[in-house]
C-alpha cells in the first residue's frame, strides 16, 4: 500500500473472482453459455478490469445497462460481444455503438426502425437481441409486436438477430416467475411456428440459474455471484463463494473522551465509558451508511424497516455501522459526518493513527473517485497513470 498517497481505497481480490467464476462455470457444466454482467462499473469492482480477469478465463460475452459502460470497456481493450440492456434511442449515440460493434437491445418499433435505417446507410454489420416484456413493465416487445418486427430485418444484410431475451420481476416468487417463462416460451413458440431460428434464448439471471435450471436454456445472465454475494432471497446456496471487494482507510487522529461526553452532531450519542475516539477519513460523500430508498415491498418489509430504525436509535449492538481494526470490529458513533465518521475503540486497545480500518459499505454506492487496488496473492499492483485502477497483470 506504500504506492498509494490516498488515506481510502479499495481493495479487489483477483482470486475471489477467479473462484467465483469457476464455481458458477462448474454449476453450467457447459449447458448454457455465461453473459457475465458488469453494469453500475460491475457491482462496484471496476467493469474494465474484472472484465479483463474474467476473459483470461475464457469468458467471451459481458453485459451492460448503457452504452457508456459499454465504451468504456472498448477503451479498456475488451473486444469481446458486449450487449446492451437498454435501448439508443439517438442517431448518433446509435452510430457510436454500432461502430463500436456493441450488440444492440430492440425493445420496440422504434429502436427496430432505427437501427434498421442506421444499419444500412452505415453498411456496417450490427448484432442485435429482441427483448421481450413478460411482467417486468419496463420495457420489451410484446407478443402481438414481435413478428411484424421480424419481418423488419428481412432484407437487411446488416442486422443478425442474434439473441432474444426477457428480465424477470421477481425471480424468487416461484409463480410469477413461471408464469413469466411461460409467456417468453409462448413467443419462442411463436417463432418457432414461423420458422424463425434465433440462436441465444435467454432469461436467467443469477436467482432463476440457482433456483430454476430448466429456464436456463442458451444463456445465462450472471453478476451478482461474480461479486461475491448471493442475490436477496430464500434460495439454494451450492457454492462457496468468495468476497472480492474490501473497502479501507486509515485512522486520521485519536483522542480520548470521558464517559459522559457527546459525539457528533446533534449529540445523538453519549458515552456509556471511557473510550477513545478513532477519526476515519470516510463519510456520506464516500457511500458510508447509505441506504437505497426504495419503498418496502410488502408489510412485513415495512415492519422489518421499522423496527430497524427503532432499534438503531437506542444503539442497539447488532444495528449498529461496525468497522474492524486488526481483526476486530468496533462501532461507529454518532451522526456520520460528510467526509469523516467516529469509532468508539476501548481504553486498553492499542491503536495509532495510520492503522488500517476495513469498513463494509454498500458497494455499488462508492464514490466513484476512490482508488481500487487489485491483489493477488496478498500482493498489491501498481498505479496504472491513465486512470483511478491500480492493477496486477498475469
């Protein structure tokens, strides 16, 4: 870490996500091909270079939301398929991307004429994926749309239709998501009746490859377990898998408050005994204790929201924000600052500014400018000088 002069930084594990790869390629066993998904800058590991790790192991198709993720990657060197997700609606974003020779997402009429008029005047040849709604409500191609635009691309030597695909809503609700896969089959149906042959049929995402292998069928979409983490949910969990990403900082200063003393602003906690006060360079502006505000999914949702906030404001123990200092974990204290945050550390503890201080954030809410430091076999890379990555080669 003597190569960095930033006080916070993360630290990715090329070992975990080799492991994590090889155990989910073991699970296909070769019967479906991999779509590895690196959207939101590949759940917060760095898209450029997991994407790099992950082809020195033979993975050939990565998946993104927008089409600037996907440029990124092109800059970074990765030729490999890259699909998007979301639809280009603009002429000149669209013709970026198909210079770029991203695959494109059809969602509807419009993209299907676009990208047909565009593909022909650049002459230029352009892989394309339908996308089909089955209950998401985003958007898709529904069943009643899908042939006539088909027949688009008919006389276009351009466009190969390459994939076909549905997102599912609610992947652990068993009967949702049947009756989900039995809509997309009523279109392949469909197809398959008009003599339509579409290579990759997808609609398994990380949750729908664990809990339902029939619905598996050409490809599977796989982001969450590359990370690390199986996705929310009861479901089966048949692999070990390892977590790649550790958030760091270091002690900044120390000093001691009698018990009695308040913390922070507002006061909001008070000291139960003697302690000291270890000051960490990390705040709301770096992603610490953000939550994502979506509203509760049910009422035993909101119930569980609410009774941790209860618990959290009378300082519950198992509430609150922990950090680990040498192998141990200490608690935050008081309102997190913007920049800054307060760990209340026993008298007895020995600890000096510098120490490092590992604290678990929410990955995908990282302030984008904090450095990430690749290792591999405990052994820090170097500063690459053309961006925020630090690096190991093979």
């Amino acid at each position: 870490m003597q190569n960095l002069n930033d006080n916070k930084w993360v630290e990715i594990d090329i070992s975990a996500v080799k492991h994590n790869l090889q155990v989910i390629q073991n699970g296909l066993a070769g019967k479906s091909r991999l779509i590895a998904v690196l959207k939101a800058d590949a759940y917060g590991h760095g898209a450029a270079d997991v994407a790099r790790i992950l082809y020195q192991k033979g993975v050939e198709f990565f998946a993104v939301t927008y089409l600037e993720e996907a440029l990124e990657l092109r800059k970074a060197g990765i030729s490999s398929s890259i699909i998007l997700f979301s639809p280009v609606i603009g002429e000149e974003e669209l013709k970026v991307a198909i210079e770029n020779n991203i695959t494109l997402t059809i969602t509807s009429l419009y993209d299907a004429n676009l990208i047909d008029t565009l593909s022909r005047q650049l002459k230029i040849t352009v892989d394309a994926h339908f996308k089909i709604d089955t209950g998401l409500g985003r958007f898709g191609i529904p069943l009643a749309e899908i042939l006539d635009i088909y027949k688009i691309f008919l006389d276009n030597p351009y466009v190969f239709i390459e994939g076909i695909y549905t997102h599912m809503a609610e992947a652990s609700n068993k009967k949702y998501t049947l009756k989900q896969f039995t809509r997309f089959k009523k279109v392949l149906d469909l197809l398959e009746d008009n003599d339509i042959v579409i290579p990759i049929k997808h609609c398994a995402n990380s949750t729908v490859f664990l809990k339902y292998p029939e619905m598996c069928l050409d490809a599977v979409r796989i982001g969450t377990l590359l990370s690390g983490q199986y996705p929310v949910g009861e479901m089966p969990h048949p692999f070990i898998l390892q977590e790649p990403f550790a958030f760091k900082t270091r002690i900044i200063s120390i000093n001691e408050a009698a018990k009695g003393n308040f913390l922070g602003y507002f006061r909001t906690y008070r000291l139960k005994e003697d302690a000291k006060i270890a000051i960490i360079p990390v705040g709301f502006r770096d992603g610490l204790n953000l939550e994502v505000a979506n509203p509760p999914t049910d009422f035993w949702d909101l119930l569980k929201i609410l009774i941790r906030t209860f618990l959290r404001y009378f300082n519950w123990p198992r509430f609150i924000p922990r950090v680990k200092i040498k192998g141990e974990y200490y608690p935050l204290r008081g309102k997190i600052f913007m920049q800054m945050a307060l760990v209340e550390i026993p008298l007895h503890i020995d600890i000096k500014v510098g120490d490092i201080v590992e604290v678990a954030m929410r990955k995908t809410l990282i302030a984008g400018d904090i450095k990430r430091l690749y290792i591999k076999d405990g052994l820090p890379g170097k500063v690459r000088e053309d961006d925020k990555t630090v690096y190991v080669t093979e």
